[in-house]
C-alpha cells in the first residue's frame, strides 16, 4: 500500500465512524438505490438496463465502505452494529 491510500483510509475513518454521518450517508444510498429501481423499470434497452444494475451494484459497495476501512465483519445495513 502506498503512503496517500494509508492517508486516504485514515481521512475516510472520521466519515464512517462518526454515526450521524455514516447513517445519513447510508439513508442517501438507499434513496439513490431506489431512485435506479424505478429507472430501471422505466428503461427501454438493455444497456440501460445493464447501466442501472451497474449503478445499483457501485452504490451497494459504498454502503460496505466502513466495514473494508475499519476491517470489520459486516453486521447490518449500517455497516458494524453501534
């Protein structure tokens, strides 16, 4: 690992482990998540179709982030319990 991502995981701590954050944060995933659900029902091609499942796919690994910085075991929406 390099010295900037060690720096970038150290600076993406104070977002995922301060809770009022981090469950804001998850709230606006799960709104733009639902937001490409009813894109998707909408789209005709199936490029679209596979855009939107790509969207939906990036968004759902944002809301894992906290547990890949901090190492821990996924638990629930929120990443680990509090």
């Amino acid at each position: 690992m390099t010295e900037s991502y060690v720096d970038n995981l150290i600076a993406l701590k104070k977002i995922v482990n301060d809770r009022s954050v981090w469950v804001a944060f998850n709230k606006t995933l799960d709104e733009k998540i639902n937001q490409t659900h009813v894109k998707m029902e909408q789209v005709q091609g199936e490029a679209d179709i596979y855009r939107c499942q790509g969207v939906i796919a990036a968004l759902r690994k944002l809301k894992h982030l906290r547990d890949e910085i901090n190492g821990g075991k996924w638990s629930n929406g929120y990443g680990s319990s509090w």
